[in-house]
C-alpha cells in the first residue's frame, strides 16, 4: 500500500507539472514529453479494482482560507467598513446570481467571462461579475434617486486564472457608489479620498492612484481618427500598456484591430504621457484635443477634481495617466485606479508596479429616497453663505482623518436650509456649521439638529466635541 500510495503521489505531482507546462503555453515538444511520462507512471498504477476514484481539489481558480488567513480578511474588512462608515455610506446585499439579460452587454469584451448557469424553472441565469451592475438594477427596481452604499461580497469571472499572480475566478469585492445629481468632481473627490485612507490604512506599502477621464479618451481617439465603433475595443487595448509595452500594444492595434500605424503612433504620442495638474493645464492648451468638446469638458473637470484632492491633502497620491483606460463600458467621466509600488532595488531606479489594488469611476444615470437612518453619519459639514466649498472640504477631511463619522453635501453653494433638512431626513445628530465670521474668530458653529441649539466650537476641540455629544451613554446597574 505504501508503495501505490508513493506511486500515486508521483502521477499526482506530474499531472501538476503538466497542468503548468499548458498554462505557461510551454513548447508542444516539452509538453508532449511531460505527458508521456504520466502516462508511464499511470501505467504501473495498473487497474484499481474497480474502485471509482475521486480526486478531492477545490475548483479551478479557487482557493480555501485557513484560520489564519480569514482573521487577516476580518481585520482588511473591518478596515474598509469602518472608512465606508466614516464617510456616511449604508450597506445593501443582493443575489450571487441576476437574469443573465441584466448582465449581458454592460461589459464590453469581458462580457466572454460572465459564467452562465442551466436554465432552472424558465429563467436564463449568470453569476454576477462585480456588484455595480446588481447595484444599478437594484436602484432602478427600487426608484431610488440618491444612495450612498457600500457592498462587499464575492463576484466570478470565468477568466484564465492566475492563483500566483493574484487573478482568481472567484474573489472578494468590496465597492462604494454614490448616486445622484451633484455637482462636478465633489464626490469624484471622496472616492478618491476614500482609497486612499483605506490604503494608508492597511499599511501595504506605497501606492499611486492613477486617474484618466473617459471623455478625454474618446476625444484622443477621434482626433486621432479612430472610427467611433473601434473606440471600446481601442480603449481595451491601451488599457494593457501596464503590463506590457506600447510597441506589443501598438502590434495589436494595428495587427489584429486594424488600425494604420499613423494612427496608433498617434495614439501612442497621448497615451504614453503621464503627470499632474500641470499635464492638464498643457493638454488643454493642446491645439487639437482642447478643440474636441468631449476631451476639453474631461480636461476641465480634472482641473477641478484636482484642486479638490489637493483641500484633502492626497494630490502627491494621485497621477494623470493618459494610458489608464478600464475596460468596462458603464464608464462615462472620470476613471482611477490604485497600484501598489514596490521600493527600488538600487537609488535612482524606477519603483516596480506590483498591480491593481483598488479601482472605479464614474458612471452616470442612476437614482434614492431616504426614509429611515440607515447611515451612522455624526455630523453633517454645512456652510451659511456661498463660495465656502474649500472650507467646507478641508473641515470634512480634518473629521475623516479624526475618525469621525461625517458628510457634506456635493454642491458648490447649498443653501443652508437644505442642508439642515437633509440632516432631519437622514438622521444625522449634528450639523458643524462654517461662516465667514466663524473662520474669522477660529470657531465653528455645532448644532444639534433635533434640539435646533447652537453653540461655539474652537476648531481644534471640535473632534472631541463631537465624540462627546455622539457616544452612547454610559448605564451602570
């Protein structure tokens, strides 16, 4: 038995060798060879008396936790939910599995990795391949016109996967959405403030947020003259210039899309430029892409976002990257997308990239009505009079870093009596108000919504304030 059991072992190891030799497209020769040597060893296993034999393996692409493992995930999720929370978000759940139709077409070519399930009682079913799709048909399903909400759960994609690198066919995501009508690049500019503290958070290393627009994508490519139906499928090949080099990307575009190579070179002219606010600010100078109203509106909104993530104090996070391009189809505005950076091995070398942690955008015409408290918001950062955005973003990101639990409306100039109702219907306990006067005497203005009082806050003793007002009463029995 010891020896059949060693025997066994050794068909077992080289089936895994041969397994890889295929997933590495290893030559036919040095596969043929491998093959032939299983199949040797499988012969002095002989017949097995009969005796179904079953091989006990976790699915392909996937993986189980250990222990160990799933207390390292509750500490991440605790993390991120806590962050989600800071920033006023409520959470909903839905199916694994949605009508393949509200799947189909949102995903431009990875479409190909939805997995499809048997038809059960009448209805074509799919596993869902990430939680924005559900999340639309939820609000749609719900008439709902604004939400904030974060979701965390397994998605599948029945993609090639790559367990050493990283890429699994059943994983974890964890998502953030605001939806609603607000105005330019002000929740653009929470998202981005969000992934970052959650990555600072976790402390995994150094990371850059990589942020493009799709609008200045589209222009690029019509400048360039690339014909309208070969724009996603352009986009889905720029989008690879982080794995690969431009001249493998260039050799596509033009080999197996179509493109000429004037055409791609001139896309290669744009798509290999990288930078800040100043590589915005010479973009919009440029002859023809400030020309294109697409391209010039996506400009002009990552001018804005930018001065925005500068008041949250992230601008050295975040790089304008012209190749960033995602592949998927709902995005219509503004796209990021955080990297992890390896520190170099010698003084003056490049930082390795070590892959996508982190990443979204914008998608418009979505819809919510509130009805019950359903965030733990403490404190909603209001303004009384006009052009206090700047203030009002500065005081937010102050309470976030502090830990406090809190909003702001996505105006420029909200009037103050909207934004006090909307803490009455949301629930929200405290309103921290910003005047012109109060700036001058260093205070802010904290007000209790249920009991309308106002009092004086010195900015520094505000956070402390807050908690105070906002923790549970203590009983003793």
């Amino acid at each position: 038995m010891a020896e059949r059991a060693a025997l066994e072992e050794l068909v077992r190891l080289q089936g895994e060798r041969v397994r890889g030799l295929k997933q590495q497209k290893a030559s036919a020769e040095q596969i043929e060879e491998e093959v032939a040597k299983l199949l040797k060893l499988k012969a002095q296993l002989g017949p097995d008396e009969g005796k179904q034999k079953f091989v006990l393996k976790t699915p392909k692409g996937t993986r189980d936790y250990s222990p160990r493992q799933m207390a390292i995930r509750e500490k991440v999720f605790d993390v991120i939910i806590s962050c989600f929370k800071r920033h006023g978000a409520e959470v909903i759940d839905t199916p694994v599995f949605e009508l393949k139709e509200t799947l189909t077409g949102k995903y431009g070519e990875d479409s190909k990795l939805i997995y499809d399930l048997k038809d059960q009682g009448g209805e074509l079913l799919s596993l869902r391949y990430d939680l924005t799709v559900p999340f639309a048909r939820y609000l749609a399903m719900n008439k709902l016109t604004n939400i904030k909400r974060y979701h965390i759960a397994k998605v599948y994609r029945r993609d090639n996967p790559a367990m050493t690198r990283g890429r699994y066919r059943e994983f974890y995501q964890c998502d953030f959405d605001i939806a609603g009508q607000f105005d330019p690049m002000i929740p653009d500019a929470e998202c981005l403030k969000i992934m970052c503290e959650i990555l600072s958070s976790l402390q995994i290393g150094d990371f850059l947020v990589k942020v493009n627009d799709r609008r200045i994508l589209d222009g690029m490519f019509a400048i360039c003259g690339v014909p309208d139906s070969k724009f996603r499928t352009i986009c889905s090949s720029v989008d690879k210039l982080d794995k690969v080099s431009w001249e493998e990307v260039k050799n596509e575009m033009v080999g197996e899309k179509g493109l000429t190579p004037e055409v791609a070179d001139h896309i290669g002219d744009y798509v290999q430029q990288h930078g800040g606010v100043s590589l915005v600010e010479q973009l919009l100078q440029d002859p023809k892409l400030s020309q294109n109203k697409q391209a010039l509106e996506g400009l002009e909104d990552l001018k804005l976002l930018f001065e925005y993530l500068t008041l949250f104090g992230i601008a050295d996070k975040i790089s304008f990257d012209l190749s960033l391009a995602r592949g998927l189809d709902y995005y219509t505005g503004v796209i990021y997308e955080a990297v992890l950076l390896q520190t170099p091995v010698q003084p003056g070398e490049e930082p390795l990239g070590v892959g996508s942690v982190a990443a979204g955008g914008r998608y418009d015409g979505l819809a919510l009505e509130e009805k019950v408290r359903t965030t733990e918001t403490q404190v909603l950062v209001a303004s009384a009079q006009k052009r206090l955005l700047e203030e009002r973003l500065k005081l937010v990101s102050e309470l976030w870093d502090a830990g406090i639990k809190a909003e702001l409306l996505y105006k420029k100039n909200p009037k103050l009596l909207n934004q006090l109702q909307y803490c009455e219907e949301a629930g929200i306990p405290l309103v921290a108000i910003i005047g012109e006067q109060e700036l001058k005497d260093g205070v802010i203005k904290l007000r209790s919504v249920a009991s309308r009082e106002e009092v004086d806050v010195r900015r520094e003793d505000l956070v402390e304030e807050i908690k105070r007002r906002t923790s549970p009463a203590l009983c003793i029995c």
